[in-house]
C-alpha cells in the first residue's frame, strides 16, 4: 500500500483485479509509488484478492430502488475510493487473452453507481495495466477491454503515446510473478509513460483544485 500524500489535490484510485498477490500486484503499486513520488498525487490502493464480489445478475433493483446494490459485499467498501478519485488505474493479468473474471465482476457492478447518479464518472481519466505471463498474451485486448469500460461510463481513457505505450501499461512477468514484472524495463516503462499521461490530462480536467478539496 502506498501512503496518500497532499500535492496537486488530485485523486487517484488503483484497482488490481487479480486473485492473487504477485505481478498486477506489484505493477498497480509501482503505478501509485509513482504517481505519488513524481507527481505528488493522493493515492488508494484495492485489490479484488481475498474479496467477496458477486456476480452483476442484472435484477434492477438498483435501477428501480436507486439505493445501490441488491448484493451487500466487499464492493461496499470500493465504491466510496471509485467515487472519490478524479483517476483511475485498472491492472489486470490476462486470462484467456482478456481481463479477470474478479475484475469484469467489478466493472459490471458500477451499474449500481451509474443507476443513481448516469454521470458519477463523467470526466474521470483512466488507464490500465495488462500483465501477461507470455510477451503476447493478450495484453493489448486486455487494455481494450478497459478502455471500453471508460468510454461507456463516459470517463478519459489514455494510453502512454505512441512508440512503446500506445494502449497503456503491458507488462510481461513471464510467469515469474513480481520479480518478473520488475524484471520486464520495458514493461515498467509503458507503466510509467501511461502515469504521465494520466496526470497531465488530469491537471487538465480539475484545473488548479486547492489541496484536500
């Protein structure tokens, strides 16, 4: 976990949708570190690991009821930091050449969020982390799959530019978890370009905000 700090007066959330503690671990705190040492941002940090999240069984209750969720679980705690952060970085390992189950479990539950309110996430800015254990292992749909998620909630997607970091963080761990993923320089590098960018389109959106707004 990464200490929040008060710089910009900027927010940002990190979500590892990975079941496990290893390299979308270590890659979405390396993202936050970051972000917080070079940037002075105030950082949050959610894992899905170890986390009770069910299924979006898409009841309505939280269109008809406009009072959240039906399902009372671990997403209670998430929506708050979700709502409160001007950014967000989704990680992901890849499984099967796209994002976790845990993960889409997280994303198909923000209905509950955009049931009360359609525009809670309206001009948030958002990139992602894809991690795969092969060079190819399905990073770049991985992050479509994310992208998607940003532009249908009508939140800022960013990747890190052209030349190495088009769609945002790929990280290849080579199966060899955290070590691995540091190990990947040219990975960690895409992760860093995309946090650059994150936070300059976030200056852009919240402007010059004082500190603890």
């Amino acid at each position: 976990m990464v200490s929040p700090t008060s710089g910009t007066g900027i927010r940002l959330l990190g979500i590892s949708g990975s079941p496990r503690r290893q390299s979308t671990h270590h890659a979405v705190n390396a993202a936050l570190r970051y972000a917080h040492e070079q940037h002075g941002v105030e950082v949050d940090y959610y894992s899905v690991r170890k986390k009770t999240i069910e299924f979006c069984i898409h009841c309505d209750y939280c269109v008809r009821k406009r009072q959240g969720c039906v399902h009372k679980d671990d997403m209670a705690d998430l929506y708050p930091l979700m709502q409160r952060a001007d950014a967000w970085i989704l990680g992901s390992p890849c499984y099967q050449g796209q994002i976790s189950g845990q993960l889409k479990a997280v994303l198909d539950r923000c209905r509950a969020l955009v049931a009360q309110d359609p525009k809670v996430f309206r001009n948030k800015v958002g990139m992602g982390i894809a991690v795969g254990g092969d060079r190819t292992g399905g990073q770049e749909p991985t992050l479509h799959s994310m992208m998607d998620f940003y532009v249908i909630s009508e939140m800022i997607p960013v990747g890190g530019g052209s030349f190495g970091a088009n769609l945002g963080g790929a990280v290849w761990s080579r199966d060899l978890g955290a070590e691995g993923a540091e190990a990947d320089e040219e990975g960690m590098a895409s992760v860093r370009r995309s946090v650059d960018r994150l936070i300059e389109v976030t200056r852009l959106v919240v402007g010059d905000r004082p500190v603890g707004r």
